[in-house]
C-alpha cells in the first residue's frame, strides 16, 4: 500500500523479464547481455521513483540501506580484484578505464584530474570522494543519514557505531602517494572496511526485519 501506481508498473514490467532472465545463462553471454539490457531500464525506472516518490519513512530508509551497502560491497569487490594486484604499465590504463566506467566516473575523472589514470587518483575518486554517488565514502555517508534516520535505539546506536568505525577508516587512509602515482592500500581498506559493512547489514537485518520460522519436514 506504501507503493504507488507507476511503481508497480515498473515491478510489472520485470516480472515479465524473470523467464527471459532466468533462462538468458544457458543461451550464452550474447543473449544474457541482451535480457540484462532490458533489466536495467525498469531498474533505473524504479530507483527514480524511489527516490523520488516515496516518503522518507523507515521503509524508504532501510530500502536504501541495502542500496547502499550493496554498492558498497560489489565497489570493495571490484576494487580488490583490479587496482589490488599488480598491473603490467602496458594494461593498467586500460584497466583503470574500465573500472572507472564501470562506476560510472570515467568523465568526472578526466574533468577533474584532467591527466593520466593513477591509482591515487582513482581511489580518490571511488573510496574517498564524497560527491561522487558512486563512491565509498558517499554510500557511508548515506548510512549514516539512514540509520540516524531510524527509530532510536540500542540497535540504531550499535549500526550507528558501525558506519563510523568505516568512515573513521577511510578518513584515515593515506590517498597520494609520490608524484601522485602510488595508491592507498586498497587490500588493507577493504579488509577493514568490508568486515564492518557485512556486520552492519546482518545488524540491520536482525534489529528491523521479522523473521518467520522456516518450515521443515519431520524427520523420519
């Protein structure tokens, strides 16, 4: 009943696609890429309307807690499989591209840095950056908006405790190496901070959400 009429059109036009989608992995990566096209423009669609149809209730902030913690953890995943390892010159520019496009700040970069992909540069970008939305310290920023935003508590107090504890990390982080070419750390930061992302989301899960018993068959 908290939904409004164009958003179920939207979750009407995804369930249309679950088939698609399900079968989409066995018919090769062309027609995946293809159902996955057609997932993302009603998943667009419904994150417009989320933000900007639904009151800001403890509804609309647990549904972004789990955006942002989502974002959170597939940017540390991304970011410990591609900037952590070490890169021959010849690929790393390449590969910094892509994952700068990939979190949709391949422009913001140019424009602001205007040189070069660094990795100091790109984690300033991705981890440390909190205008950027696609960035770590703007999803940590975010939650700690959305579970200051929700009924006070011990538990609000504990996830509270948690979002700090991270941000507290990546403040800390060293983001310029020499000559602005050395990155931070990110291994290190993704092991600190990954850990406290996960707690806070099975702390949010636990506190808000019911859990119904799960119905097993007897045994014998």
């Amino acid at each position: 009943e908290h939904v409004s009429t164009s958003t179920w059109r939207i979750f009407g036009l995804l369930d249309l696609e679950l088939p698609q989608l399900r079968a989409a992995g066995d018919a090769g990566p062309v027609a995946l890429a293809e159902t996955l096209d057609r997932v993302m423009l009603p998943l667009l669609a419904f994150a417009g309307l989320a933000k900007e149809s639904m009151v800001r209730g403890p509804g609309w902030r647990l549904l972004d807690i789990g955006r942002r913690t989502e974002r959170a953890l597939l940017l540390l995943g991304l970011l410990e499989a591609t900037v952590g390892p070490p890169t021959g010159a010849e690929h790393r520019q390449s590969l910094h591209e892509s994952v700068l496009t990939a979190c949709e700040s391949l422009v913001a970069y140019r424009r602001r840095f205007r040189s070069d992909i660094t990795p100091a540069g790109m984690a300033t970008m991705l981890l440390a950056d909190p205008t950027n939305p696609r960035s770590l310290a703007f999803q940590l920023d975010q939650l700690s908006d959305d579970v200051g935003g929700l009924p006070a508590g011990p538990a609000r107090s504990t996830q509270l405790a948690l979002v700090e504890q991270a941000r507290a990390l990546v403040a800390a982080t060293r983001w310029e190496g020499d000559a602005g070419t050395d990155g931070p750390d990110v291994h290190a930061l993704v092991l600190g901070v990954r850990p406290l992302v996960l707690e806070l989301t099975a702390a949010v899960v636990e506190a808000w959400f019911a859990h119904a018993p799960s119905s097993r068959p007897g045994a014998g």
